[in-house]
C-alpha cells in the first residue's frame, strides 16, 4: 500500500504534525479539506492572504509554481515527515 503523501511537498505525510488545507479557504465558504504537513500549512499562509489563495492559488498547482512555495519545497524535501519549525510570515504579507 502507497503511503499518503503532502500535496505540497510531496513528502510522507506520517502521523505527527498534520494540518488540514482548505483550497478555497472556509472564510470564503471553502469546505474540501486535504492533510498535509502542518510546515507546510503554515508557509501557505505565511505567504498569502485569504483573497490571494482564492483568486490564484486554488490549486495545488498553482501554489507549486510560486517561487517562494518552490524554494520552501527544495528546502523541505530533506526534512524527515514529522519536522517542524515555526515558519515566519512574510514582510510582504504583514504590510498588504
């Protein structure tokens, strides 16, 4: 049997420091939610507002293709499943 793997990152998901992620998010009455490491959770909204996830980044794809979601992944693809560190919310993010 496969082992169920973060939408974002790619990575196992394992047991330990799981979030859920609403594409379209539940402030705009987003409902489907999907596991995915808590690390990465946090780096989503550390990036983007509410209205920017759902204009643009409703899909894993598109949030794949942002350069700073890409530089995230390239860095966390070593990290064991479990791994987490606070993540920070972007300069940009705190002044929009």
């Amino acid at each position: 049997m496969d082992e169920e793997r973060c939408p974002l990152c790619g990575r196992v998901l394992g047991t330990v420091n799981i979030d859920r992620h609403h594409l379209v998010p539940k402030t705009f009455k987003g409902r489907e939610q999907f596991p995915i490491h808590k690390i990465c959770h946090r780096k989503i909204h550390s990036v983007f507002t509410e209205r920017e996830l759902l204009q643009h980044f409703h899909t894993w794809e598109a949030l794949r293709a942002h350069p700073d979601i890409q530089t995230f992944i390239a860095w966390v693809a070593s990290k064991p499943p479990g791994f987490y560190v606070r993540t920070d919310t972007s300069a940009r993010k705190k002044f929009h």
